[in-house]
C-alpha cells in the first residue's frame, strides 16, 4: 500500500503542475546556421563502413555516418542510352555557424578501429554560406598524392538564365573535360585540370549536358561520357506541387540558376578497404539550388 500511496501522490503533483501551467511554452529558437558536405574521395583507405564525418563541439543533426569512397553512386535511366550518376550520400545539412571542432573517423563495429580520427580540426562557418569538406588523395603515401583535407565555400554566384558547370579532379593525373549538348567539341572546356584540383565555373544556356574525360592533352577517355543531372524545370507539376514555386525546384542543368558539378574520382587501390572500383569513375552533385520564384498566389 506503502508504494502504490507514493505513486498516486506522484501523479497527483505531476496533474497539478500540469494544471496550473497550461499555457507554457519553451521557446528554442533556431540560431545562424550554415550547409555543410562531406565527400570521401580516399580511395586506399576506410573501415568496414567507410568513414564517419561530425562535429564534436556540440551535438547536432550535421554528421555524415558511413560514408565509402565515392560517396554511394547511383545510376538512373533517364532515356534509351542515357544514365545519370550522383552520389546519394553527398547532401548538405545544417551546422551551427561559427567556430566548430570536427573530426573524421573510420566507421566500423570495432571501437578500437572506430575511434581512430584521421582529421582532428577546426572550421569558421559563416551563416547562410554552404561548405564541402572534399578528403581526397592517398592515405599511404607520403609524396604530392598523400591524403589532403580541403574545405570549400560554396558561394556560387547566381548564373541568372544560364546553368553553371564545373569540375573536381579527385584523381592523381592532370585530365581535360569537355561538355558538350549534342556534338563533342575540338576543343577543352576544362583544359589539363591538375589532380586534386577545383576548376572553375563556366556558365551555359540550361540543356541536358554530356561531360567527357580525357587524360590531359588527349587520349582515351577514363571513363563512358557521363550525363549531367537535369533536375526538374520550373514549372514542371509533381505530386501536386508546383516545382520552384510552391516547393523547392530541384537543380540541374535545365534549370537555370543550377550549378552542377562533375567529380572525377580515381580507381580503388586494390586490397585497400575503399568500396572496388575497378576504373576511374565521374558522379554528379549540385552546389547551387535555384530560388523559388513568388506569385500573389502563394503569399508573395
């Protein structure tokens, strides 16, 4: 009787608190937030799950767990022909501005191999602004291709009513790479792009793109020609919405105001616990995402 009397009190006091503060509400704002990605292009090194990516300062919704090499392509049939490749596990998240502590670690069920952090920093992240954390070169070497963390601002100037195109050399050799709508052109868009590099934006009229992938100066391609991500048109009508108006439009190169960007990754080291990939390889993300365009309809 003793417990079940203690028990009963208890619920009484909870309902009488609960009573008396109805009207109560705990307020958690939101602060500044900025968009972070991690890409994983190691090919010679990982865990059983590839790596994990986290800030360590705070706790928070931003982490990208188990993450291979290449970051999980997918391929999508968009015509007879026609395959589109993008990394599934490349997406941008919200990270609390400011000065952050982040590390990377190997992902695995044995915490031994699971608490080994490859890169132990810190970042400044400026509110409003999206960021690649790109880990890329060779984790067993010493020399120009040794494992290397870059950390790019993706402040990507609006492209008005074209589409902005651009490639990452993740590969240890200097490549050229042409986009092209129907005919494959004479000349490089992208001429002897080093390796562990970023070039830089060229615009174009929004269309459905091809990218090919040369090794610097010619010669045979790394890999088959690649299509670019289209995304949805504004304007284009899905499950009810309205794309670009009355839900997110989804980039792609035709979309105007997109940015898109090839990632030609370089072939596994063979035995290393990187996901097998037998040859080079390109995949696709967006970095720019066209706004919303605002009607009298919706509120505007």
């Amino acid at each position: 009787m003793r417990r079940l009397f203690q028990l009963s009190t208890l619920v009484l006091a909870a309902g009488v608190v609960s009573a008396c503060s109805p009207d109560d509400v705990v307020d958690s704002p939101v602060g500044p937030t900025a968009g972070v990605r991690f890409i994983n292009a190691v090919p010679d090194t990982g865990a059983a799950f590839g790596l994990d990516f986290r800030f360590v300062d705070i706790v928070e919704n931003s982490a990208a767990f188990r993450i291979p090499f290449r970051n999980g392509p997918q391929n999508t049939v968009i015509r007879a022909g026609d395959t589109v490749t993008a990394s599934a596990l490349i997406q941008y998240k919200a990270a609390k501005a400011g000065s952050r502590h982040f590390k990377i670690f190997l992902d695995d069920t044995l915490q031994n191999v699971a608490s080994v952090a490859l890169k132990d920093s810190t970042v400044d992240l400026t509110a409003g602004h999206n960021y690649t954390f790109l880990l890329w070169g060779n984790a067993r070497s010493t020399g120009s291709d040794k494992m290397r963390l870059t950390v790019i601002d993706e402040t990507v100037a609006d492209p008005g009513s074209s589409v902005a195109l651009r490639v990452i050399n993740a590969s240890g050799a200097a490549i050229d790479v042409r986009h092209y709508a129907s005919t494959l052109p004479a000349g490089a868009t992208w001429a002897n792009v080093a390796a562990y590099s970023v070039s830089s934006y060229v615009t174009a009229a929004p269309a459905q793109y091809k990218f090919n992938v040369q090794p610097a100066g010619g010669g045979t391609v790394l890999f088959n020609d690649r299509v670019a991500l289209p995304g949805q048109p504004i304007g284009t009508v899905t499950a009810g919405c309205t794309v670009g108006i009355d839900c997110e439009a989804t980039p792609g190169t035709l979309v105007p105001g997109s940015a898109v960007t090839l990632i030609v990754f370089p072939r596994s080291v063979a035995g290393s616990k990187a996901a097998n990939f037998t040859t080079p390889g390109g995949s696709f993300m967006w970095d720019r995402r066209p706004p919303r365009t605002c009607t009298v309809s919706f509120g505007c």
